[in-house]
C-alpha cells in the first residue's frame, strides 16, 4: 500500500514568482546589458571586483551578480524562477554514456548541466574479463569527486543497485537520488535475483558460453521487451551502439544495509510502459525505498534514448511532487 503526502521541500527546483516581477527583473537586466555593453570587471577599475567596489555604475549590481553565480538562478518566459541543477547521470546493462546524450542536450537547454560517464567495461574496446564490480563502483565515485557541489545522481535500470552501493561512500556528494525504471536490491541480492528463472538463466548460459565473462547484447530482449512498441529503425540504431555486458553486474550479490540508512532525498520516475519486466514489478522493488517521490510519465525502458524530452522534462520536476511513504 502506498499513501502520498505533500510535504514542504525547501529545496525545490520550482517557485512561482509573478509574470510582472519576472518581467521586470528581464527588461532591467536587457537594459543593464545594452547601456554599458561591458562587463563588471571592466566597468570597475578596483584591483579586484567585491563587495567593496565604490564604483556608482557598479555597486548596486555586485550583490545582485554575486547571488546569481552563487545560486544559478534563472528565469524563463513561463514565469517561473529556477534553480539550475546539475546531475550525473548513470547508464545500465549494455549501454554506455552516450543513452544520455540527448537528456543531456534537452537539459542544457533548459539551463541545467550535466555528465554521463560511461562505466568500465561498456566501452567497445574495454577489457570484459577483468572488470570487477568494485570497478563501477570506484568509476561513479569519482565522477562525485570531481563535482564542485552535490549533484542529483540518477541512475537507469541496473544502475539502480550501483547508485545503492555507491551513496554511502560519496553522500557528502550527492543531493538528490533519482531511481529511472532502476532495479533497487535489498541487502546480499543480486540482479540475476530479481529475474524470472528462464531468464536469469539465458543470461547466465550467455556468460559461460562468452570467453570474458560477459552476456552478449541479446537481440530478442533488446526487441521484444526493451524496445517493443518502437520501430524496426530506431530498435536498430540502439542496438548499433550496444556492447557486451560483464556478468559480474548481474551476479555480485550487492550490499545494501547501509545505503537504507541514508536521509538523501529520493525520487522514483518511472516509464508507464515499460515492458521489460512484468507489470507492477518495478514499482514493487521501490517500496523498500520507505519515503520518496513518484514521477511517472510515458514512453518505455529506453525512452532517455527514443524520446530524452520526456526525461529531461521530468528530471526538471524534481523536489515538486507529492513525497510516498510505503507501508508495509
């Protein structure tokens, strides 16, 4: 059973602010902009632009500037004010960073940025053999590392169990944790787990029938289940990039108590059509989630890839829906 509540977030993404205020702030900045046609820094001859500068062009814009940078605030023509959100955003099975380039771009484009690493092992040239589960792990915690501030990390379907083991190593780093048609594990289960027994059992036929341990790219999965309702055309152009998987991201049995002891915001969005699993089975994994936040929205398991507006569109929702509390 699940009961949704409303609660305040003061961190949401999303505040309205009035059409003429916001009006207002965008004609003054224009103006600010075609009056002086310099920057700060050259109108203000201080050694060093601050809060001290004197400068009487200069000094009611500093504070203002400074909040900006600080902040990333922006306003669009909808009348809303935004805060610009960066996210690290995690691939699955077979698929590498490039499934997020076109989230990316969408996200780029409504002022947010983004990164999409791709994992070791699912680039074409990588070594199969020899990854190591511990090696994704190391691989998403250093992208954390390299952030300047806490990120929204969204992690699609098996990156689901790799955002679980991850978090409580790099939770200083991570603002936001977004759960995308992901599988979520309880602690010592393994993805193979999760899958019906003819399943798990291809996929493991496939590992120890490859000569580096990896599952091939199956076809029929990627035709029949991934990618059902969409086009010989477009199933074909995902499956020029797909590449063989490491089985140790299906049979590591993950580790999760201590992920479940986190307090890092949390959001399910998740895909309606989604056929890659039986019905209702995704949303049944997320209620060990306890509190989180459900986005859901159409389109199948490979939407970021097929339609990344939807995605894109939905990840700039974040922090402004009802929060669910699953009850056992």
């Amino acid at each position: 059973m699940i009961v949704s509540t409303r609660r305040a977030d003061p961190s949401a993404i999303a505040v309205q602010i009035p059409d003429i205020a916001a009006a207002i702030f965008l004609r003054t900045s224009l103006l600010w902009i075609a009056v002086t046609a310099q920057p700060l820094s050259q109108i203000c001859q201080c050694p060093k632009l601050s809060d001290h500068c004197y400068n009487p062009k200069v000094t009611p814009f500093i504070a203002f500037d400074k909040v900006l940078r600080e902040v990333d605030v922006f306003v669009t023509n909808d009348g809303y004010k935004y805060m610009s959100q960066h996210f690290v955003l995690i691939h699955g099975a077979w698929h590498g960073g490039w499934c997020w380039d076109g989230v990316i771009r969408e996200l780029e484009n409504a002022g947010h940025t983004a990164v999409a690493p791709t994992l070791p092992g699912n680039n074409p040239d990588d070594d199969f053999a020899s990854v190591t589960f511990a090696d994704y792990l190391d691989a998403i915690a250093a992208v954390l590392e390299q952030q300047q501030k806490p990120v929204i990390l969204v992690g699609h379907s098996s990156a689901g169990f790799l955002l679980q083991a991850v978090a409580p190593k790099a939770a200083k780093k991570i603002a936001h944790l977004v759960f995308h048609n992901a599988f979520i594990l309880p602690n010592g289960a393994s993805q193979l787990d999760m899958f019906l027994p003819e399943v798990a059992k291809i996929l493991i036929d496939a590992a120890m029938a490859s000569p580096h341990k990896s599952v091939p790219v199956l076809e029929d999965l990627v035709r029949n289940a991934l990618m059902k309702d969409d086009s010989t055309e477009v199933q074909n152009a995902l499956l020029s990039r797909l590449v063989p998987q490491p089985f140790v991201l299906f049979n590591t049995k993950v580790k999760t108590n201590d992920f479940f002891a986190l307090n890092i915001p949390q959001t399910v969005l998740f895909c309606k059509d989604d056929r890659s699993l039986p019905p209702g089975t995704y949303l049944k994994m997320v209620q060990s989630l306890g509190t989180y936040e459900l986005i859901e929205c159409p389109g199948g398991h490979e939407t970021l890839f097929i339609d990344p507006k939807i995605i894109a569109n939905a990840l700039t929702k974040i922090g402004t829906n009802p929060t669910f509390h699953a009850i056992a």
